[in-house]
C-alpha cells in the first residue's frame, strides 16, 4: 500500500496533472464538519480511545455490514446482543477476523478511508491480512493508549475548525457545555434533531413528547408542543447549534390549517393514529420546522428514502444501525411541494436536501435547488458517500444548478478517525472532477481553483452559517 | 476564454485526434433544427433584436433561474409581473446584475452557450464580470443594431437549412405566410401543438375548442372536433409543417371506443371532468393524433413528464415558462401501451419520444424504440441537452436501439443566438461519443464519419421529413 | 475488421497497459457459463447446426428486434406465423436482408458478439454488408457443414468447462440423460424453471399443475403441490442441476400462513384467481421455493422486471421471444421483504437477484447484497449485458457491496456461437474496470489480478455450487 499521492485522480496524465494542483492547493485547508455523529463527550472529556477493534470495527455499520453480508456473525465482531447474552470476544479475536476477511473491501470507500486512518494516525504503510494482524493490532493499541491520539489532540492533527454533532430534542447537552466551560479552542457544536419527538411511529413517541413539554414547560397541545420546539431550538442555539436534521422515511410534507394540524396533533398524541396519518404529522412537522428556521435563522437538513430496519429478527437481537437501512425510491417533486408552497421563496431560509435514490439527482432535486431560492442540495451521502458516488453527483446536478446551489462535503460519520480520510476522498474527487472541466475546456484552470476551495471549505461554512 | 477549438473533446491525446477528424468533418453542416421555440415574427419582419438583457437574459428562464436560486429577484431581470405592476429597470442594470452573478453558470451548458454566442456572433473572448459588463454591453448593443444581426442575416451566417416554430392549433400561421410569400430563401415552417384545445385543465378549454370549431365550421361533437384537428393540421402541413408535438404531464394514452371517446368529450367539454377524467382524454387524444399522423404523414413528437408551474406564487406573479418546472418520474412501458397497440407496428408512422426522466433511456425508451417500427427516440432534452446529459443519453440508448432509432437533435430553444452554439456542443458531444467508440474499438473511424454526418443532418433531416 | 486486441480497454495508455496484462491472465480460463437457453438435444445428439441464417438470425431476437424496429418484416427474417401461414425464404435472402442492415448494429452488443463469432469460429475478418453476404453466407454454410463445427466439439473449441440449460418443470430432461450416459466429458446441466406451473395467468397453468402431480403422484393439495415441487427439484438435482430460475413479472414475494397459502392454491388452481391473487401466489412460491432451497441446496435465480410480450399483435402472430419485452420499474425493497424476513439470514441459503431496472443497483440491490448473507447479485442481464451496461453495474455496485456479493458472468443465451465472445466481453469490461481501479491507485495490480480471475471463473463457480 502506502497511500499514492494522486489516488483517486484522474489517469490521463493532463488532466491529473491540473487534479494534483487543485487539489495542492485544497489539501491543507481547515475541516469544516457541519454535520455528523461524533460523541460530544469525547471531546467533553478527552479519554483516551479503547482497543483496535472498538475503534474500528465493531462500532462501524460499513464494516460490519460487508462481513455479516458474507456469512460472518454479528456477535464475532463484539456487536452485543439487546438482551445482554453472549460473551464478547476480545479486541483481538475481532480484529483477527477483520483481517481474515479485510480482501471484501476491495473496491470500497471503506478500505480507502480504512487505510487512510491506519497510515496517517499511525503511520501503518502495510495492507492488513491474516499475517500481520497480531503486530497491527498491537501497534494500534499501543499508539491509541498516548495522549498524542486522544480526541482534542486529534481535533487539531486533523486540522479541524468546527464540528457538528447530532442531537436528540431532549438531550441535555451537558457535553456540550463541557467542552465550551472547558476553556478548549475546539468549536464542536450540537444539532437539533427531533425525529424521536416527531415520529409518532418510532418508539417511545408519547412519553418522549410528554417529556419534551416537561422540559419546556409547555402543554400538552399543538401550540404548546410547538412553543416548546421553539424553547428547545433556541436552547441549541444558544450552546452554538445553526442546524437542525429531520430522517424521515420520504421526503412528505404537509402544509395543514391550524385546526387541523392541531387535531392531527391530539391523534398521534393518543396513539391511535394509524401509519398514514403518522406520516401526515412528519410531513406537517418538516414545515413547521421550515417556518421556525425562518424564525430562528436555523438552517434545516433532510435526509429522507432510509427504509430503517428492513431486517427484523436482526433489529430484534441487535438494534438499530446494524447495517440493514435500504435506501428506497423517494419522490421529491411531490413530496416537497407543501413545504415549498409555504417557504421555498424565501431567499432567508436555507434548507439542504439529501438522498439515497440518485435517480433524483437530475431528474428532481438539481432542478428544485436551481429554482428556489430557499433549496440547497447535500452532497452524495451514505451508499453515495464514495468515489464513483460522489463523481456521479457533480455530473448529474451541476449543469442543472451549478456549484452554488450545494453545500460542500458532509463526512456524516461515527468513525472520528476517518474524518480526514472522508474529507480528503471528497476533495480529490472534487478537484478530478473539476480537472476534467479544465482538461475538456469547459473551466478555465484559474476559476477551477476557486471552485475547489468552495467545494473543500467556503461553501460549507457559509450555508451552515458557520 | 477565447472558446478552445478541442473542448468537449475526450481528453486522452489518441481519442482527442480521433474526436477532432469527426467533428471537422460535420462543423461546417447546415443546421436542421427541427423542433424550436423561435418566433415567425422574427423571420417575417427582421427586425432589430432589442437591447442586450432583452436578448440574452430575461426571456430566457435558463439564465433567470440560476439567479432566481441564489436570491435574485424576477423583476430585477427584468421580469414583468402578470399585473403590469412595477416598473422594469433598464437593460444595462439587467445586465450589470446578470455579469455580477455569471459566476453562478460554472459548469452549465448556459454558460458554454453564452460563451459561444459572444464569440461567435460579436467576437467578444472575454469572460464577462463586474468589471467589463457595461463594455461588453456597449459592444453587444452596438452589434445588434446593425443590419448584420438581423434575424434574415442571422440564420445564414448560422448556416440554417430549415427551422420549425411551435405553433398553437388556432394560430393562424399569418407570419409564416408572410415568411414564405416574401421571396426569401430561409425555409421556415411551424409546427402543429395543439395543447390548449386538448389539455381540458389548460386554461380557456372549452373557450379554444369554441375557437377550434369556429375556425374549422365544425359542430361541438367528437367527430365535429377530431375533423377540426384534421382540418387544422391540413393548415398547417400546407405551411410547410411536418410535424406535430405534445407536451403532457405524463406520457398515458388511451383507445376507447368512439362511443366512450365521444361521451369522454362532451364530458371535458361541460367542464364537469375531474383531474382523471382529463387526464384521459389526454391520452385519447394522443392516440388519435398519432392515427391523423398515419392519414396525413405528419411527425407526433410526444413530450412528457414536466410538472408545470410547481411554483404557485411565481406563477401567480410572473405566469408560466419561469424556471419552476420540474421533472417527474415518467412511465413509458405502460402509459405508451394503448397507443402502441393500436399504431405501434405500423413503420410508416414516426412517433418521437422524449424525456425529462432519464432513468427511462436504458429501461424502457431504448427498449421500446429498438422493437417498435413506430417509435424513435428524440435526443437528450432541457435538463438534459448538456454536455454530461447528452453523453449519457448515448451511453444508455445506443446498446440497445443503435443510432438508427434516434433521431439527431433538437435545439429546442426561444434563444435564437444559442442555436449554432447548441448545435455545436451536440455535434461536439456526438463525435467525442463516437470517438471514445473508436479508440476503444467498438467501431471503425470510418463508419464514426458516417455516423457523425448522420447524427449531425442526416437523421434530424429524415425523421422529420424535412 | 479483424478484432483489436485491446477492445474495450480503456483509452489511455497506462490504464490499457494494466487492463491487457490483467486480461491476458484471464482471458484462457475455462467457461463457467451458470445459466443460458442452449438446447440440450444439441449436446445430446451433436447434429450439425443448419444454415448460416438459421444459425445467426432467426432465433435470434437481438437479430430480429434492430431490424423489425426499421420497418423489416419478422417474415422476411425467416419468423414463421403460429398458424402455419406464409412460407419462409431460404436462407440465403434472409442473410442478404441483414446483411443489407448490419449498419443498424454500429455501437451495439450484438454487432460485437457476432463479428467475434465470425471470426474465431469462421476466420472471418471483413465486415458484413451487402457486397460480401453471399461469399459470407458460402463460407459459414460449408463450415457448418463439418464435424468440427458441431455442438461437442465446439463445446470444446470454446474451453467450456460446464453449462447449464433453463428447462421447465415438466421436462423429462431425457437429452440430459443422453448426454450423461454417453460417455462423453462434456458436462451439460439442467436448472428448474418452474414458472409454467407456478403463474396461474401463464397459459395453460392449470393443465400444467395437473401434469406435475401426474409425474410425481401429488394431490391437488398445497401440500401435494409442494412435495411435487420437491419431487422435481430432487429429479433435476439428480440429473446435475446446481440451481433454480424464476422469472416472474416483479419481485414481489409473499410469507402467508400454510392455511392462507393452501387457500390461495385452492383459488389460483379453480381458475377463478384475478390479478392480484395470481400475483400473490407468484409471490409465495418464491418464499417456497427458497424455503426448498435451504434444503435441497439448489441454489435460486430470480430475474424479475419485464413486461412480458408488450405488443399483443406480434405476440398472436409470432408468439413469444420475439423482441417485445420490455423493461419496467422494479421494486426490491419492499417487494422481497417477505422472503427475507423469512430466509434472509441464513448464510446457507443462495439467492441471486438480477434486474432490467438498473436504477435498482445502487439505491436497493447493493445494499440488500451487501447485508443479507443469503443475497448475491447476478451480472447485468439482458439490455444491460453489454460494454456501457457491465460497467455501469461494476461503478453503481462495488462500493458498497463489493466484488465478492456478485456471481461473476451469465451469458444468458441461446446464441452458442456467440458464448464465448460473450464471456471474452466480460472479462474485458471486467479488466477494464480493474485496471482504472488500479490506475487511479484504488487497487493494487496484484489483487486485481486475484479479482479478475475470481469475477471470470471463481465467483461464478463458488456462486452456483458447480
């Protein structure tokens, strides 16, 4: 291995060369991270990171997916069962079988980002296999165990400037007022994400709202339970949150009159609404959060199309995030249209699209973000997340709304060390992409270099209001 | 700038050679442009074209669209509102607001086309900005008032050959008269698009189909209306039309028996029809057209999928053609069925098939096309007519119905200055196709000149019976 | 003519330079060719094949398709009517007619495979057209005529190292038999395609079912009905067979209750079922037949999405299998839901999944390959077994679920000259695909060598148990 220095460019040699000067000029910018599932308490409390394999494997869906995918079973790689059965198996034991099966990775992201961690944190050129795991192993561990790979330590070897986390409504952010209490130089800021309190499917939705009008003060009605998202998102304001994140199962919204979001509100409420007027209420809950960002100045996020725990008997003994959420189709042109009729003309407003149907990239979504002013698309995400998707993503919607209609790069990731890596794949394949306009003579090279800072840095930090 | 004589070329130096030798071969050929949006008045009067907002930006929802997206409002383009309300700013404030925010095209085929314009038709190489926006102006303005830039003049340094305009049914052709009884050479002819007597939810229906009947001496009955259809296009093909084309929602048809089809009329007619109902007789209509299309030889252009108007305020401001249609997912497999059963094998018939969903080229258009003797495929169209989305209509269609199923290019345009540019970059697109066919030895470099030709003029001239 | 060597390598020079070295490592190893429609009576009684039109066009319905598109007649291609009417012309005018239209091939997969055929069976280097057909057709003829032109020996000639025929429920597999106890080392494998007696809207179902417990002494009970399933499957596993294939309409599957399911049998087998209960009982039968599976071993294809013969008067005239299927939007996610949840788990289980909607690679079927242990994806199918189409499934797949959730190639036809110029396509797209990996320092040159042998001969192998 030994990570080549013009991976992921361009092979025509003209244009490779203009990629590696784009990206030259990229590379060493500061991180913006403006959404992800980082832990607030790392950073609150600086602890320095467990074994190789809880680091790296049995946290991580995209590993764990792709070896239970090939006969491997979740418990081997230390994923605990909900009922608490079963003894885990050591670091070790895991970190073993990764490497048994490290070759299915051939051709994923995850073994670009893999290795990217392993030779930029720890300086490991080899290719991880059956022979080397043990001395892997113990090199890992040995360097992860030095204050020089704690998480604030890493903040700064990564080059980050401000990291989001993301937030439950309820969530106390204790975290979060550690780490600014703390006197750090680090900026990690909480998102607003208020699935748990607006999805009358998920569990847990009633006694989750009763304590969210606790919390606030409110009561038990629609006015009240909206007063209370208002009091809930200026608290996540104040502790330095610009952004709020809605994962829904489709991209649905509704625009109803009070009165009948009201009485909407008192079914889901009871618990006797059934699934279609569940999805009513997230859909009328996506424009309400749209018209308080217009208060708030909150920039909204969506993240539709997950059909979340497609496989039961494994949500059933592991939980969610296991690896089993399928992308579906996901209609946007419909779907939005209330939320659009209500706010889309609102050059104040900012709310960014994701998808997992790329079908959508040219088809809806780059001809809704190049229309209203108040639209903005994410970059490839999940699945997409990759090089092929994200090349594909430049291609599908910049002739319909250009570079700044989007919003820069996402890593998206529970995986801190992958952060640069995620980052960095994203700049390469955005200065390739870039390359070939200049090669092909659709962009000259010197707007080109201005676009990829856009694309690695500016274009983030301004539409997350960062 | 200064527009690079191999752009859009492959970039690799072999397929690069290849790609210029095809593409010298066709630049020179004359422009069939067989479907466009050019006014008849324009070739009747030749009259100066206005100042150069009025030119290039505001009637061109391209270029308000961007802007519009990023918080610019309509009516500073110049954009008047449907109740004469407001005033509009000059041109040069138009176009000084237009240069501030060209970065925005980076990317675009509008900005590959506006280049290409500049140069082309003013000699103008500079990008333009803030800084030479009122030279660049003075210049333009200056050009256009010069008998030079007219109209007539224009399409022959364009290298025209023959035009169509879209035409309403109750249009009465007096500018195309005037065109052809004037003595001048250029070959402009109209097209036959009878939307607003066919679309029961257009509005003024039932007012147009009065309009339809008056002009014909038809009754108000579905035979009284289908010979008023026949009497028109006979109207029209004797202007020179040899085509007609229909833009619907969605691409369904039906056959009903002419009992079912007469009481289906009377119903739309009353103005009592719900949205299924409508809907309906769309699809009707479309299998008659295509039946009229066997008696008189006329061309059926069939393009679908456009959710118009997605934007109620701005419609309700500004009305239609502003940038707020949107692509929806289209049907083709089963919506095409009545139709095709009915006329589908019938090889002297020419049904052209467009689409703003692109996931139906390989699916089901290619397919469909590659059996059918009715059917072919018009070229890549509006969010698609861009140098990516064209390279991918060919790499999703020609595996499957060759080139012989396809049927040359469309303009499609009301820019009448982007023309040669738009015919250019096709042509460009087509040969780099071919080029990469050739390299990598699919095809031999002299059936890609062949193919070139024919993708360029052959295959536009044939389809449409020009 | 004369086929390059370098076809469908990639156009710049270093990337070529890999993808031949890695191509050239696999371009000798034997033909695993895991599902086709070759006649077994070929290998049983090893006639020589008829004239050169018989051979290529006839049966062929990519032939017949491209030409019939363009206005030819299935008549004067040698397509006879079902009732018997009209008389064929000989075969050398049938050759002359598409000789006259080989032009209409020009960038497509058959033009490849047949001028690949020519040439490493025939020797033949110049292109088809209308001043060589008869020489060609002279030529082919006599060579046909040979013994080593016949089925075993060029079983041979083209390395095959096993295949499998597609043979229906019913068949008494007799020419397998012949094959198996004549002594010869060719090894020819049935697979159970039971479609005819598990569609209740295929013609004739209820005779079908009723011939199935004939032969296997069931009664028309569903518990009767699925021992005979049983019963076959054991028949067919006995004679070789390694696999099941289903090709229903959509992927829709079902889990019912045994008393819901018998039910259904009840109704479908009365005759009385509609749509929608014909449709549910597809579905079940899937479940069952994967149930059957984890017992048995057969390891179970499922090819869903097309809209079966699409032109209903092609289809009275000509019957099926003429060209006019026709690709439709499939849904997995949903619609596998049901057989997942019941077998999806289970690492012993083999399910391939093929689509002719490709937008499903990457929004479903690579996330559902890349979780569930019983799921592998087949190779791009049918319109999409092509240069473009390979291509596309390796970039919209691999990154998220890899190489190894894939089977390596099918060629998936009755065109036995055109095996190994198939499979030669394949590992060329393949190679080219690895090579720009490794190009673009993705890959290293040693793995992609592991991988091209594995995506050539190992997966396809390992995947169906041969």
């Amino acid at each position: 291995m030994a990570l080549h220095p013009d991976r992921l460019f361009p092979v025509e040699p003209e244009a490779r060369a203009i990629a590696r000067r784009l990206y030259d000029a990229v590379a060493g910018l500061k991180i913006i991270s403006p959404h992800g599932h980082t832990e607030p308490a790392w950073y609150a409390e600086d602890r320095a990171f467990p074994d190789p394999a809880a680091l790296f494997i049995t946290p991580d869906h995209y590993a764990t997916r792709m070896l239970y995918s090939q006969g491997v079973r979740l418990e081997d790689l230390g994923v605990r069962k909900r009922d608490g059965s079963g003894t885990a198996p050591d670091g070790r034991a895991i970190w073993r079988l990764f490497a048994k099966h490290f070759h299915l990775f051939a051709g994923t992201p995850t073994r670009l980002w893999f290795e990217h961690s392993l030779e930029a944190v720890f300086g490991i050129t080899e290719r991880l296999g059956p022979a080397n795991a043990d001395a892997l192993y113990d090199r890992i561990a040995e360097a992860i165990a030095t204050p020089q790979l704690r998480p604030r330590a890493l903040y700064d070897k990564f080059g980050i400037e401000v990291i989001a986390t993301t937030d439950g409504a309820l969530d106390d952010l204790a975290y979060h007022d550690a780490v600014r209490s703390s006197g750090w130089h680090g900026r990690v800021v909480p998102t607003y994400r208020p699935d748990a309190v607006v999805d009358a499917e998920a569990p847990g939705f009633a006694d989750n709202v009763g304590k969210l009008l606790a919390l606030t003060g409110e009561r038990a009605t629609w006015s009240g339970y909206l007063n209370a998202h208002r009091a809930r998102r200026a608290f996540f304001k104040a502790r330095g949150a610009t952004a709020t994140d809605h994962g829904h199962a489709t991209a649905r919204t509704e625009n109803l009159s009070p009165a009948d979001a009201a009485s909407l509100f008192e079914k889901v409420l009871s618990g006797k609404a059934g699934p279609a007027e569940a999805e009513a209420f997230r859909g009328q809950m996506l424009t309400e959060m749209a018209r308080m960002s217009q208060e708030d100045g909150l920039v909204m996020q969506i993240h539709p199309g997950s059909y979340r725990n497609h496989n039961p008997s494994l949500f059933a003994n592991f939980g969610p995030d296991k690896g089993a959420d399928i992308p579906k189709a996901t209609d946007y042109v419909h779907a939005l249209k209330s939320l659009l009729d209500a706010v889309g003309n609102d050059p104040s407003l900012t709310v960014i699209l994701f998808t997992l149907d790329e079908t959508a990239y040219s088809r809806e979504l780059a001809p809704l973000a190049g229309h209203y002013p108040a639209l903005r698309l994410g970059p490839a995400w999940w699945f997409f997340d990759s090089p092929e998707g994200m090349r594909r993503f430049r291609e599908t919607t910049t002739e319909t709304c250009g570079f700044y209609n989007t919003v820069g790069f996402n890593d998206d990731t529970r995986a801190y060390l992958s952060i640069p890596a995620r980052h960095d794949m994203a700049r390469r394949v955005d200065c390739a992409y870039l390359a070939r306009l200049v090669a092909d003579h659709r962009l000259d090279e010197e707007e080109a270099h201005d676009l990829a800072r856009e694309l690695a840095y500016g274009l983030a930090k301004r539409a997350y209001r960062l």
